[in-house]
C-alpha cells in the first residue's frame, strides 16, 4: 500500500516530461566537468538516519500513511540518543566499500534536522537525546578522508505548520500565498545553513513531487546553489532542475537516456533501520547489481540504515566489508572507466577504460568455463583476469579470410583464476573498440 501511493505520486507523466526537457535545457557546457568527479567514482553510500530508527519504522511514511498518528510517531524523538555514534567509524567502513561519497539525510520528510538549525527547534540538538548537530563531525569526517560529501534534504516537510498537508488526509490548507512563502523562507533558510556550514558537494534532494516546480522554485534554487559553488553537483530530484537521473530501488535494463545517472538503492527493503527487516541482499547480490550500474556508465548509492544509538548493523558492515574486498582487486575495472559494450555483444555487464582501448567483462564467481564476446571488430591484443594477472587463452570463430563482419571469441577461464563473488577479465584491444 504504502509503494502504492509513493509511486502513483511520483510516475505523472507531465512530471517525467518536465524533468527530461529541463534536464536537457540546462545542460550547460561546465557541466561534464562538474560531473568528472561524480562519473569516476562509481559507488556511494547512503545513510538514512533518523528517529524512525527508534521504533524501527518506515522513515516519515509511517505517519503520512496514517499507520502511526503524528504524536506517536514523534515520541521517538525521546528514544534517538546516538549514544554509540562514532562518525569516524563509520566514514572508516565507508571507505573500506570502495565508496567514493556519501550522501547523509540531513533532514527527511518528517522534517527532523540533523543539525543544529536555527530555523526550527525540531532538530537532534534541541528536541533529542543526543543534544548535538550529527552531520557536523561526519561531514569533517569524510572531508579528512578525502569522501565527498553530499546531503540529502527533504523539499516537502510535512511537520512545518506552513505546509500545506500533514499526511495523506490532513490539509492544513490548499490555497495559500503568505503561508507557501513564509514555508520556502524557512526551506531556504535551513539550505543557506547547510550550505554555509558544510558547503556540499552534491546536494541530494527529495520529496519534489508533492509541488510543481514554480512553486518549489526550483530553477532559483539551483542558481542559488551554483552561486553558492560553481562546482557542487544537485540531483535530479529537484523538479527537473538537477544534473543527473536517480531511479529508485528498479535497476535498468537498458542504458538510461540520462548521460548521468545513480541507482538508490536499499540493502535490505528498508531506507532506514527496521529490525524486522531480514531482507538482506548478500554481497554478491549486491556486487552484481553494481556491476550491471557500473556497465551501463551508471553509480550505485547503496543505502544502510543505522540504529537510534547510531550503529551499524553488523549485517550491513559486513555486506560494506565485502563490497571493499572487491573493489579493491577489480579497482582498475571500476573508476574513471565507461560504460561497456552495447546490448548484445557479451552476456554479462561489461566496462571500458576511459580511452576505449580496453574493455572489462564481468562475470559471477561460480561460473567457470568459457565466455563469449560477439560483434568486437578490433582485434583482442590479450586477455587476463584483473586483481590475479593469469594471461587467457583466446580463440576467435567465424571469421574466415572473406568476411568482414566481427568474429566470435572465446575466452577460456579457469576455475582456479575466479573470484568467490565476481570476476573480471581484462580484454586488452588492439586500438580503439569498434563494434558492429
Ligand atoms: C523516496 C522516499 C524516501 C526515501 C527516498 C530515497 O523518495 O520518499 O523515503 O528517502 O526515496 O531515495
């Protein structure tokens, strides 16, 4: 019910129209260059933290969807102690991942700031145990590490008594200007903190599709931020006026028309902490999901969902641990490469380096034998299994003297060479891919 009424809201066609024409409108030439940092680095993680951790409950839909009442749903503020917090730890298991950034909730639906805002008392200093601003030391955290940084930041919120609805059946009004105002001097207020205090890297927005984009005025947001710094990078999730693509949980089958573009995705079936949540993805599941983003020129932003006393848990470190594993031994297969071949060509994900000369092929752990590439016009200068170095032996079929379509190769694997989740061999070209 509660995917039901999420995504009827946000698959109108009028909003998809809008978003791919202004996606395309503002693509300004600065903007393959704002984006080089974001495009090399492949993998973030995503952090859903906030008082729905105490009851372990859906992340501000609980009350929207009428599921919990407003006040029961902020009793939680009580439980959120962040008593165990240690955001040095967890920048650590983050760059363990191989992740590159991180993008935190600063404040979700529910309208609970994370720091220390001045525009409100609903934030973890003033209304919670924890009595502090959280993302400040996690932002100094990833910045000391060298991880960019990227805020999420709820647009709608339902909690403000200027907004116009509180849940799925509470209005608190339709039509009113002096409300509506007072409601974005107080959005742009806690944008103006964030920014002056942390200055994103990229600002990940959310919740759009409760307003248009006039009203939200998107268009001024997006020039205030580029002020702000000419670099930082916005989501697309800014009624259109962002930079990049964010399909949600559905991995593409195709290359999205976006030209950049990142799957959120969750580690279990939750954004936030739910203990009841046993749905875990394993790492290989994960591993192959981010194989096939990666193959087709995309990021993964693998979400966790930390506890109220702000731990990890450890089914989560652990999916991060191994996902560092592997990373790590295939890293010259994952950043700064491209997408790989087109539909069609190898029954697998498949990535390039950045000058086309040489290509990755991605294939799962317990799947020895052979594989096959088809339509490659170029000719294979040599094969080798990444992270190992072992040479592989390639045969090239139809491909007599008179023809001149693309052969077929094979490429012997041996089982002792394989990876346990995922292994990737190199297939060095002689010049740059040609495809049929
Ligand atoms: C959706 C949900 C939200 C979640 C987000 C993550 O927009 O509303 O709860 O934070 O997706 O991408």
């Amino acid at each position: 019910m509660t995917l039901r009424v999420r995504h009827l809201s946000r698959i109108s066609l009028a909003s998809l129209l809008l978003s791919c024409l202004s996606l395309a409108i503002i693509a300004q030439p600065k903007q393959d260059d704002r984006m080089k940092w974001f495009a090399d680095a492949k993998l973030g993680i995503f952090i859903h933290w906030g008082i729905y951790a105490v009851n372990g409950i859906d992340e501000s839909w609980a009350f929207y969807n009428e599921l919990i009442s407003y006040d029961d749903y902020m009793k939680q503020l009580e439980g959120f102690t962040a008593s165990s917090y240690d955001p040095d730890a967890w920048v650590k298991l983050i760059k363990e991942s191989g992740a590159r950034y991180a993008v935190m909730t600063s404040k979700h639906h529910d309208g609970v700031a994370l720091w220390d805002t001045r525009m409100s008392r609903l934030n973890t200093t003033d209304s919670t145990p924890a009595g502090r601003d959280l993302l400040k030391p996690f932002v100094k955290s990833l910045r000391h590490s060298g991880l960019k940084v990227g805020l999420y930041y709820s647009l709608l919120d339902w909690s403000h008594p200027d907004y116009p609805n509180l849940t799925r059946n509470i209005k608190r009004y339709t039509d009113d200007p002096e409300r509506w105002e007072r409601f974005m001097q107080f959005n742009l207020g806690q944008m103006t903190e964030l920014e002056k205090r942390f200055s994103p890297d990229l600002w990940w927005f959310d919740g759009d599709w409760e307003q248009r984009a006039e009203k939200w005025r998107a268009g001024e947001i997006r020039e205030m931020i580029l002020d702000w710094n000419p670099s930082a990078i916005i989501n697309s999730r800014l009624a259109g006026y962002g930079d990049y693509g964010t399909p949600e949980q559905g991995l593409p089958t195709h290359r999205p028309a976006d030209k950049y573009w990142e799957l959120c995705m969750t580690i279990n079936d939750s954004w936030g902490y739910q203990g009841n949540d046993r749905n875990y993805k394993s790492p290989s599941q994960v591993i192959r999901i981010f194989a096939e983003c990666i193959g087709m020129g995309g990021n993964l932003l693998l979400d966790i969902g930390p506890m109220a006393d702000g731990s990890i848990p450890p089914e989560q470190a652990e999916v991060l641990k191994e996902m560092g594993r592997w990373t790590s031994k295939h890293r010259q297969a994952i950043y700064g490469t491209v997408a790989g071949l087109p539909d069609g060509h190898f029954a697998g994900p498949s990535t390039m380096s950045a000058d086309s000369t040489m290509l990755y092929l991605f294939f799962p752990g317990d799947g020895g034998g052979e594989l096959m590439l088809e339509g490659v016009k170029t000719s294979i200068n040599k094969a080798f299994v990444v992270g190992n170095g072992t040479n592989l032996e390639v045969r090239e079929y139809l491909r007599p003297y008179w023809s001149s379509h693309a052969g077929v190769y094979f490429i012997k694997v041996p089982e002792e060479v394989l990876d346990e989740k995922m292994t990737v061999i190199g297939v060095a070209l002689d010049g740059k891919l040609a495809t049929e």
